[in-house]
C-alpha cells in the first residue's frame, strides 16, 4: 500500500474517533472518571509522540544513507569513467557499455521502467553490466601504466555492484505494517478522548480536522522517506543519469 492510500487510511481513522468521542456521553462523567481517561490519554498520547519521533528520525536517517549511496556511486562511476578514458582510446566500446549499465540501474532502481517495476523479484544484474564487466576484464594491457588502471578499474566497478546490490536491498519500506496499525490505534483513541470532553462546535470540528490532518501528515512523512526512490520525495536520478557526457562515435 503506498503512502499517500496508508496516510489517507489514517486520517479517516483519527477523525472518525475524535467524531465518534464527540458524541458519546463524555459530559455525564464524574470528576474521577475525567481524570482517569485523562491520565490513560496522557500515557498513551507520550507513547504515540516517542514512536512517532523515532519512526521519523529512523526514516530521515534511512533515506540520508541511501542519498549518501546514490551520491558515492555516481561520483565512482565519473571517477571509472575517467581511468578508462586515462588507459586509451581502445576502451571505447567498454566506456559505452558503462554508460548504457548505468542507464539501466536508473531505471530499475527508480523503476521507471515498467517491466523493472515489479517487486519482490530476486535481484539480477542486467546484460549490460554483465558486459561491461566482462569487457573490462578482457582489456589487454600493454604496459605498467595500464595494468595499474585496470587493476584500480575493476576494483571501482566491484564497489559500484556492492553498492547497487545494497541499494536494491534497501528499495522497499522496512516499516512493519503491525507497527503502524498499532500506532494508527493510538492516534485514534487519543482524538477520541479529545473529542469526548468537546461540545459539537464548527470551531471544534475546523480544529479537529486540523489536528487530524496534521497526524496523518506525519504518517505520510514516515512513509515517504522510508521509499526513498517513488513517491513525492524521492532521491532525484538526474545526477546520476547525466554524470557521464555522451561519447563521440
């Protein structure tokens, strides 16, 4: 289920308990019977915020890693690039074959590709870096010079598929649904104390609506920064896309 269908889920939940506590009989309650619901509200209410906040700071601290992976590898894949092009103009063909690898790991990992899209498939490395790497280790060096660059090569295109097998590794939301439903829980018991001890008011309602917004907004934050490669936030492709200049034919 993705963000925005879960945080939606989540508003109506929340507003339909703090309506649904509007209407019970809260005002016929005892001064004891007040404090209690207020204490076990308050408890819960301390819970929800300590879950919540550290569901954001797990997320935001989830989606800078994998920001930080995506940079690195664009910057490694420059830096091949540029040893390929130091060993001599026989890696043209292998340069080719970096630049169309890397255009295929956008689209998987962004999954702009509509036959890249499905999930839950086991990750296999496409036919162009299978080339590329193949390429690479063909090159036949004919001096010191070149047998250091390809040696430092390979070494870099190694690190490249570590870091884009972690990358797919880490695509999907590592938030447990069990989690949220329980969280979601607590949201709503809360707006229904708040709307238990509430007179049916426009002002009460605009309020309500707000507040219930706001949580659900909060939700849709968890979420989204947890999906760091879909969604309204996620990690731009364009560095990475235009990291290397077309080669002249």
């Amino acid at each position: 289920m993705n963000a925005i269908a879960l945080s939606g889920i989540t508003f109506v939940c929340i507003a339909g308990g703090a309506l649904f506590g509007m209407f019970l009989p809260g005002h016929h309650l005892s001064t004891d019977e007040k404090d209690v619901v207020r204490l076990g509200t308050g408890l819960i209410g301390t819970i929800a915020a300590l879950v919540l906040g550290l569901l954001i700071g797990s997320a935001k601290g989830s989606y800078d890693t994998q920001s930080t992976q995506v940079t690195h590898m664009t910057s490694s894949v420059v830096v091949l690039d540029n040893l390929l092009a130091q060993y001599g103009p026989e890696t043209n063909d292998v340069r080719r074959l970096l630049r169309r690898s890397v255009a295929v790991l956008a689209d998987r990992m962004w999954r702009e590709n509509s036959s890249e899209a499905a999930k839950g498939t086991p990750f296999e490395a496409s036919a162009a870096s299978e080339a590329f790497f193949t390429k690479l280790q063909q090159l036949s060096p004919q001096n010191d010079a070149q047998r250091s660059v390809q040696a430092r090569a390979v070494q870099i295109a190694t690190e490249i598929a570590q870091s884009r097998l972690l990358l797919f590794a880490q695509t999907s939301n590592s938030i447990p649904m069990p989690f949220l439903v329980v969280l979601i829980f607590w949201l709503t018991i809360i707006f229904g104390s708040l709307g238990l001890f509430a007179k049916p008011s426009t002002t009460v309602f605009c309020a309500l609506f707000v507040f219930a917004l706001s949580a659900a907004g909060a939700i849709y934050l968890v979420l989204e920064l947890g999906q760091p490669f879909t969604g309204l936030m996620q990690i731009s492709n364009a560095p990475l896309r235009n990291a290397l200049t077309p080669l002249s034919p």
